[in-house]
C-alpha cells in the first residue's frame, strides 16, 4: 500500500507562454503536515490551485492514494477529500455564514428543502472547534477580517478532508487564534489528515511542519525535515543568498507636528482619540484583533463618519467627507484587506496603479503614455513581476498585488501615508524591501501611520507605539517601552486607560 497521500510528477505550468511552476515533484504522507514556503512569484499558490482543482497543469501528473488522477475542478478535489483554506477570501458578502460554509454542500431534508438549521447547528459546532463566536446568520460583510479568515477555515472543515492545504491562513490572526488552529491542527494530524501549510512566517512552519520544502521562481530548490534546518537557512534557501538586517535603522523625525488627531469618537466604534503625528515620524498602532485600529484608518480618511472630534495638518483644521478629500488633503491609504478594497483585480497594472490619481494624468483625456511610463517606473522601483504592464491582477501572487497596491497608494504624491497590515501575506525579502522603501519615506519627510498585528516589526520600525484596546487609545509607547512585553500589557489593559 502507498505511504503516500499525494505524488505530484514533473508538474509544470504556464501562463500566455511564461511558465511559472517548472518539473515540480512533491510527496506527502498520510498524517504529515508539510511546509511549502518561497517568495512571492515562486510558484506556491499556483501548485496548490492545480492539486485544488483550480488550475489544470500544463504538464505532469498527479497520484492520489496510489492512483493517477485527474483533477479538473474544485469539485473532483472535494469528491477526493482535497480541501483548501485560500490566501485571498473565497466567501460571498451578501450570503451569510452558514451559507458560505455549506454553498455547493448544503444539507436538505428532501431532495428540495434546505436544511437550515442542522447547517446552523454543525457551524456552531465548527466554531466551537476554533474556539471563536460568531453568528451561524451573521452576513459575511459586518465580519472583521479575521472573523472572514475563522470562516475559511470551518469551511474546509466541514468537508471532513483528508487533505487539507492552507494558504498563509495566520496572517491575521491573533497570537491565541494561531494557538488555535496549531492545537487544531495537531488534533487532525493524530487522525491522519495531512496538510501543506504555507507561510511566510518562517517560525510557524519550524513550529508545526514535519518537513519544509523549498520554491524560487517556480523551481524546487530542497526539501528537508524542519528539525535539520533553522529560520535563516530557510530564508537564504527562498531568495538564493545570505539576508542582510531586515529592519532599517529608525530615522529621528522633525519636532513638527504634521498631523493631529483629537477626540476623534464613533458610535460604538471608538472612544475619544487623541494623538500627535510628526513630520518623517513612523507612529505604529498595535493592539488586538477588534481594538479599532483599521477603523481609526478608515475614519480618518472618510470612510467612516466620525460623531465627534477634529483633524488637523500643518495646524490647519480639515474636513474630510470621503476618500476623496482624503487624497486631495494628501492622506494615502494601504488597506489591510488587498482584494477586497486595496486593488480590483480584473483591472491590468496601469489601470490599478492609476485609479485614485487619474485627475493627475489629463482632466478629459487621459494621457495614456504618461501613465505607462508612471506605472513601469513604480514596476521598477519595487520589482514588480508581471509579464506585461496590460496583465489583470488576478494572475499577481498576492506580494505583487501588494505591491501595485502600494503604488496606487503612493502615485497621488501623498504627505502622510496610512499603512494597515503592509505586509500581510508577503515573503521575508518582500517584507524587507517594504520596510527599506517606508524609511526612504520618512527620510523624505513623509509622515507614516503604521498598523500591524506583528509586534516584531512594530517594534522593528516604530518611532513610537500608540497601543489601542476595544476602540480606546490605552497608551502611547517611546523609547526603551517599545517591546512586547509592554505593548502586551496596554494591549489587554493591564497598563492604561480603562
């Protein structure tokens, strides 16, 4: 009998002629949890799409429990026991939870009724296994994103898999939610399920992966068992060299106070928040899943609409109805969820990189060779892999569309720039190269708000720390107070406002 859940032979694939997955062979046993890691670009997603059903292989074959099969859609990987957790959310805003969960599996009574409540019973049961709470009715668009991220994962859950492939699932999770899912995932491994677990948080894959495996540029580089190899041998297996300090050394800001913010209230959303923002100055803000810090971003630049408090730049008081007056007030926004709001991903490069600035390129036509130029310029300056400037950005790995992402962000010139989760998703050389390209800002004066669930980097790249809790500001970290320890404490309201 086959020790082998999943073979894959010689697999390859290729897009309008690039091929981006080269003669790959992967193996994986049954009860074994394998680590596939790489940089953006180095093929992950793609292989996981074609062993899902997603993408059809352009050469190669793939064996499933010792016999060759062919995978054409998602659903042939279900009827196999094949289920996938996607990096991107695959849920419907306007269905509710349990219908997100079950859609395309939905339980009936009869051939025709729809059995809501046993599919609002077995989701309760789901939630209860990640220890989370949310609402069977709940609409998927009032859910927070890592609300969105527990649904992904009941929903590969229900399916009872026998292989489960996880695509940078963590990446907006909570230290205890990651707890979580390992417990979780240790649970489904004593059963005998297997997993591929892709991260770019090379700690995690040392910490629940027997074996780690290695891409770059679509080619497999090694394989090794994770207790032979340490984070930074994985790091230099993924980019092909020895990585240099990750953190660029903090530049001093000027004593100016660019912006600020004071009182700043939302219903129910947040408490009277006041803060100062200087010019070249990188304010970080730390705090839980739920502690409003996108919501603080998205009031500030007209998205949400404040009850009361004032916003100033330069000294001067502004009103900002909506993202609009945002841009032309000289406030840039990366969001933190890429797909949903950051980019539209049926547009090409240009049309995305463009999309807040298009007064910028012609007031009735738009000067189309300006915006090419503007747009390889940005290709350039942050190596953006793309095989034409016209390619839609459904085809991106999730660190290039970040990327175009932060160009649309940057193309209106802004003065002050709100970055929410700037590197979710992305590989340790991507990170490294956001984190230098934000410094070169600061140096420039550009002032930078700085939201990360990474506590790493927001100690890596802060100036200061303002720490929040259930929409209050508990406290606002300088110096030698910026560690996690400390974060922690404000972050759970052992320390500050109560």
């Amino acid at each position: 009998m086959d020790d082998f859940l999943i073979r894959t032979k010689g697999i390859s694939k290729e897009f309008s002629g690039v091929r981006v997955l080269n003669n790959i062979d992967l193996e994986l046993k049954k009860g074994q949890i394998l680590g596939l890691i790489g940089e953006n670009g180095a093929g992950k997603s793609t292989l996981m799409k074609i062993i899902s059903g997603l993408y059809f292989p352009t050469e190669g074959e793939i064996f499933y429990e010792g016999n060759k099969v062919e995978i054409n859609t998602p659903l042939d990987a279900r009827k196999l026991g094949i289920s996938i957790i996607p990096q991107e959310f695959n849920l419907i805003n306007h269905l509710n939870v349990y219908e997100n969960i079950f859609l395309g599996n939905e339980k009936r009574k009869n051939k025709i009724v729809l059995d809501r409540k046993s599919m609002r019973a077995k989701t309760n049961e789901l939630m209860k296994k990640l220890k989370t709470v949310i609402n069977p009715d709940t609409l998927i668009s009032s859910l927070s994103v890592a609300q969105k991220q527990m649904v992904e994962i009941a929903k590969a859950l229900s399916h009872d898999s026998k292989l489960l492939i996880l695509d940078e699932p963590t990446t907006v999770l909570t230290i205890n939610e990651i707890k979580i899912l390992f417990d979780l995932m240790r649970n489904l491994k004593e059963h005998g399920v297997s997993m591929i677990y892709i991260s770019h948080k090379l700690g995690e894959v040392k910490e629940i992966c027997d074996e780690v495996m290695v891409l770059r540029d679509g080619n497999f580089v090694t394989k090794s068992l994770t207790s032979d190899i340490n984070e930074k041998k994985m790091a230099e297996n993924m980019v092909g060299r020895e990585l240099n300090e990750i953190y660029p050394e903090k530049v001093t800001p000027e004593e100016e106070v660019f912006m600020k913010v004071e009182n700043i209230s939302v219903e129910n959303v947040l408490n009277n928040i006041s803060f100062e923002l200087k010019k070249g100055e990188i304010l970080g803000f730390a705090g839980l899943v739920g502690a409003g810090r996108t919501e603080l971003a998205e009031t500030i630049i007209g998205i949400r609409k404040k009850k009361e408090g004032t916003l100033s730049i330069k000294g001067k008081e502004i009103q900002i109805k909506d993202t609009l007056d945002a841009v032309s007030h000289g406030i840039g926004y990366l969001p933190e969820d890429r797909q949903g709001t950051g980019i539209i991903t049926s547009f090409d490069l240009i049309k995305n990189t463009t999309l807040v600035s298009l007064r910028n390129y012609g007031k009735f036509l738009i000067n189309k060779k300006k915006e090419k130029e503007r747009t390889q310029e940005f290709v350039d300056e942050f190596k953006i892999r793309a095989a034409s400037l016209k390619t839609k950005l459904e085809f991106f790995s999730g660190g290039n569309q970040q990327k175009v992402s932060l160009a649309k962000c940057l193309d209106p010139q802004p003065e002050i720039i709100i970055f929410d989760e700037p590197t979710r998703g992305i590989d340790v050389n991507a990170k490294r190269e956001i984190y230098f390209f934000i410094n070169d800002l600061v140096k420039k004066g550009i002032s930078c708000i700085f939201i990360s669930s990474e506590l790493e980097e927001i100690i890596g790249m802060c100036n200061r720390v303002a720490v929040m809790k259930e929409g209050t500001l508990t406290g606002i970290l300088e110096g030698e107070h910026i560690n996690e320890q400390e974060i922690m404490y404000y972050a759970t309201g052992v320390k500050g406002a109560a």
